[in-house]
C-alpha cells in the first residue's frame, strides 16, 4: 500500500476533504485525551470496571488512527472496515460487561471495600 494525497483519494469528494480530515484529527486528539484520563482514573482506582472502561477508550483511540490512516491510503478499505466493526463489536462487549459487573445482583459490600 502506497501513501496518497488524501485530496486525490476516490471515494472522497474532494470538497470535504478537509472537513473529514478535520474530523478525523479531532477524533484522534479527542480520544487518545480520554484514553490519558482513562489511564489516570484505573491507576487511581485499579478496579475491574475502570480497567474495562479504559481499554475501550484505547479501542476508540486505534479506530481514530485507523480512519486517519485509510484517508492518506496507509490501510485498504476492507482493513479499515474489518478493524472497524470489530472495533466496535469490542467496546460494545466491553462496556456491557462492566454494566453488568456493577448491576443491582452484585455483592455491594465487596464493591464498598475494593473500589470497584
């Protein structure tokens, strides 16, 4: 895979392209700032669910960077929609679980002692 301007690329109109890289680097910046407060928080708190949180945060982070990538031509379409959705499967997983780690069935006394 060869490097291209991302105002030569096909499936873009050229006219937006900077809106989308506009949006693209935003989302980067954006999530790899939640990802550093993410980590903050799990060293704080070294709990299960802030652990969970924090990997989907990073998640979000490789989604912003894989998207990037596809527009200067660095990752194929098909790459970048299988890492995607599955991308997405993941932190939908992720973020489920820690919801039902901390449901209204959980031992609130061990959630009390443990930070969780």
């Amino acid at each position: 895979m060869q490097h291209t301007n991302p105002f030569n690329v096909e499936w873009v109109d050229p006219q937006l392209t900077p809106v989308l890289l506009a949006i693209i680097v935003l989302a980067v910046v954006g999530t790899a700032v939640l990802f550093c407060i993410g980590v903050v928080a799990y060293s704080r708190r070294r709990s299960t669910r802030y652990l969970l949180v924090t990997i989907a945060l990073g998640l979000l982070v490789t989604r912003s960077i894989v998207g990037l990538g596809t527009v200067f031509g660095l990752v194929p379409m098909t790459v970048h929609h299988l890492v995607e959705h599955g991308v997405d499967v993941s932190i939908a997983v992720l973020i489920l679980y820690a919801v039902y780690r901390s449901g209204p069935g959980a031992d609130r006394s061990r959630f009390e002692t443990d930070g969780d």
